[in-house]
C-alpha cells in the first residue's frame, strides 16, 4: 500500500461527504476534465504533477483531503486555469488582493523585513506574518488556504471591497527559494524574503479582472487566468451556517463588480476646465515622453 | 514629468478605480500609460477599497482622482460626441464657478 492508498483510506474516514462531492463535481465538470478530476481526488496527482509538497504537512489526511477536494473544485470550475497549473507544475499558492499589485510588478514579493530594509511600502497581508516574529512569505500547497487569505483580504468592513488574487509559483522554482518550516493552525510554508517576479509563474484573479490585470503584467512572463471562486466559511474557524464544514457549501461565487461607462461619463461631466487644463498638459506631456523618449527617460 | 503631478497615492487610487472599469474600457486604454500609473503607485503606502452598492460619483475617492479618471475616459474611451458634451461642461462648469 503506497502512501495514496494511505490517504485514500484516511479521507474518505474524515470527510464524510468525500463520495458527495466527487460524485457532485464530476456531475458539473466538462468531460475533458473528469478523469484528472478522478485522478487528484484518489490520488492526489495527475501524471507527474502531485499537490502535494515535502514542504507541509505530510501525514494529516484532512487537510490532504482538503487539497485534493479543493484542487478538483477548482478543476469543475475553472478547467483551463486548473489545466494551466497542472502543465507548469504550479502547487505553491499566495492569497491577496489587487492593491499588492503594482508592488509586486515592481518588487517582487517580500516579507515585512524585507520591505522595510529595501525601503518599500508594506502592503497587504505581510505584517500578518510578522505575528510573534515570524519574518516570511506565507505560501500554502493547499488552493483552499490561499483561496481563503484572497477572499478575507479582498474585503475592508461589509460592503468596502479590492478584488480578490491568488498568485502561484511552480514546484521547479522552489528550488531557488529559502524555504523555512512553519508550525501554523494552517498549511503554510515560508518563503524567506524575497520572490522575485521572474519566479510568479500565474496570478489568478476574478474573470472581469483579467483583461485589467494582463495589461499590467504584458511585459512579463506572468499568466493571467481567471478565477472567480471565494470561501463562504473560512479555513479552519466554525462557522454556524455550515455546521457540516461541507466544502460544496463553502465555496461560492466571489464578489464582484464594474463601472459602467455611462457612470465615468457622469463622473466627467462634474468637472471644471481649470481642474483639467493642468492635468492635461502634463499628462500630454508625459504621453509624448513616453511614446518618442522612452519609460525610463 | 507624469511624477511631477501624480504621487504614488493618486496613482495607486486612480489605478484601482481603473480595475473596476468593464472590460471593453480597459480594452482602450494604453498598455504602457496604466505599467506607467503602476509604477508609480508601487511606492504608495495606502490601499483602496470601493462600495460594490454606489455608483462611481457616489464612491469615495479623492478630487485629485476624480480629474485623473475623467482624464483617462476622455483621452481613451470617450468618442467624439461624448468628448464634445464633457468639454463643454467643463467649461460650463468653470464659468459657473467663477
């Protein structure tokens, strides 16, 4: 009995719905899919690309049950995104939202020491890890927990919202990483740091953001792909509407919404040419620079 | 020069006003002008956040971006009708106000 048929034995005993689910997945997944879908829940790979770290925990069947199920979710949902990840061997996920953006296209990610000592703006959730001296990048191998950190991180207060990011980085690139061992309630593995932008292999982020995020990122080799799924319960805390812990319940469509034109139209039409004159003289100004001088003059 | 007028802070606003536009408005706006506004917003220390339940004039956003944005519509998106009927207000408006 190989460690898989370890697993197998183990999830279907702590998650009770383990049979549900798949069953539930398989029944809304495109057929291109089904059998990969098979082969992560069973197994938790598919050809060479496993889910699964030697940088986590290695010998809790829940939370490989959580990995397996949530990965296979997200194959249901977003097949082409799931695929993507498969092919580029992407198994290490950070969960965000869309104001880490421009510092990570300029800086890469870094811990809070990091930014401190280079000077940079910390932003986002990396004074989170700074909690009882912790100094890392917080990365998981389980889709759920990054998905989790996205959608708590993408909101301030009730109503107030950033849009949700879950970037990835690829097995092959662990190695030039300085990984540290975290003892966390969640899956986490430390990236000491820095991780640079030429090691972001993907950054996932809601279908109506994609177009707005891949013009960002056109001049790197950064992949951009939907990803419109969010946590109704978060990971680990109970949560009484879902007494069950039921993954399927958990999951959800994320927030999400656009200006329309007609409210830019109606936003422009309350201002006043002294506003405007100033700014559109340098703004003129630096289209020009940066059409016949270049970026960096 | 685009530095000179637009701090990192305006920029990392107007920027996320801008990720919330629909996506055939991104389409027309300049690649290069929005890495440009990333780039200079990559230094801002605040982040920005928007009620999904108001309308854009509703949201809570600063005068300085307000121009920005409307700059950004009227270069990018606008077509010659509507950068004919926001021009005019402008100078309706600055009238009005003198």
């Amino acid at each position: 009995m190989d460690d898989y048929d370890y697993y197998l034995y183990q999830i279907k005993e702590v998650e009770p719905l383990y049979d549900q689910i798949k069953e539930y997945l398989l029944s809304i997944a495109e057929e291109r899919v089904k059998n990969v879908i098979i082969s992560i829940i069973e197994t938790g790979r598919y050809g060479s690309f496993k889910l699964h770290t030697p940088y986590s925990n290695r010998d809790n069947p829940s939370i490989e049950a959580t990995r397996r199920l949530m990965f296979a979710s997200l194959l249901a949902h977003h097949p082409d995104t799931a695929l993507f990840l498969i092919e580029k061997n992407i198994c290490l996920f950070h969960g965000s939202n869309g104001n880490a953006l421009p510092g990570i296209l300029k800086y890469g990610m870094n811990s809070f020491d990091q930014s401190v000592k280079d000077g940079n703006p910390v932003i986002t959730g990396e004074s989170s890890t700074r909690f009882a001296g912790r100094d890392f990048i917080s990365f998981s191998d389980v889709f759920e927990t990054a998905l989790d950190y996205s959608t708590i991180s993408a909101k301030n207060g009730n109503q107030e919202l950033s849009f949700p990011i879950i970037i990835g980085v690829s097995r092959d690139s662990i190695k030039y990483l300085r990984t540290i061992t975290v003892i966390s309630d969640v899956p986490e593995i430390g990236i000491r740091n820095h991780v640079p932008l030429g090691l972001i292999a993907t950054i996932l982020v809601p279908s109506s953001k994609v177009a707005f995020v891949s013009k960002l990122f056109s001049d790197t080799n950064v992949k951009v792909l939907p990803c419109d799924m969010k946590l109704e319960a978060h990971y680990g805390l109970p949560n009484p509407k879902y007494p069950n812990d039921n993954l399927l319940e958990k999951i959800a469509e994320c927030d999400d919404f656009s200006f329309e034109q007609e409210d830019v139209h109606k936003l422009s039409l309350r201002n006043t040419l002294l506003r405007i004159k100033r700014i559109l003289t340098v703004f003129n100004d630096a289209l020009w620079r940066d059409k016949h001088v270049g970026r960096n003059n | 020069m685009l530095e000179e007028i637009i701090n990192s802070d305006l920029a990392k606003e107007a920027l996320m006003v801008l990720s919330f536009w629909k996506e055939d408005m991104i389409a027309k706006v300049d690649d290069q002008f929005l890495q440009r506004l990333s780039d200079i917003a990559a230094d801002s220390h605040k982040e920005f956040y928007f009620d999904k339940n108001k309308p854009l004039d509703e949201q809570n956003i600063s005068n300085d971006c307000r121009d920005l944005i409307t700059m950004v519509y009227y270069c990018y998106i606008a077509n010659n009708q509507e950068q004919r009927e926001v021009f005019n207000s402008w100078i309706n408006n600055s009238k009005r106000s003198n």
